[in-house]
C-alpha cells in the first residue's frame, strides 16, 4: 500500500517536471512501490518521473521526447536522470 496520497505524488512531480500531468499508475519496481507520472511538457517533451510511493521523493526522470525533427528514423529518444 502506498504511504502518501496520489495527489501529494502528482505536486512532487510537478514540482521536478512543469507540464500537464497525462497519466499517473503505481508499479512495483524491484519490490518497491513507485509512481509513474507521465507528463507532457511544453516543448512537447513526454517525461515519466519515478517517485517513491512511501515518501514522495522523486527518484528519477526519464525524457521521451517523441516529435524530435533530428531524430529521422520515428524512433523516440529516451534520457534516465536519476535523482539524488
């Protein structure tokens, strides 16, 4: 069971990561219970934050920048940044 509300999870991520928050699911990542907040940013950038579901601090920040003109092959781009 999660320790915080999922709103609470959604403002921590936000905080991180401004945009609009497109989907929210709790997974279980190596046994733990984590947040996935997916959020789409003004640059048209799709971010999935981490948080830890028992504390609400944000564990790290994946970019899935999909609409990237550089990138001619439609694969999306992906950049981890872990938090510390």
């Amino acid at each position: 069971m999660a320790g915080i509300a999922q709103n609470q999870v959604i403002e921590s991520a936000l905080a991180d990561v401004q945009g609009q928050v497109l989907g929210v699911k709790l997974e279980n990542e190596n046994s733990f219970l984590v947040y996935g907040i997916e959020i789409v940013t003004a640059e048209r950038s799709i971010m999935e934050v981490k948080v830890d579901a028992g504390s609400g601090k944000v564990l790290a920040m994946e970019r899935d920048k999909v609409d990237n003109e550089d990138n001619k092959s439609g694969e999306p781009d992906n950049d981890l940044v872990h938090k510390d």
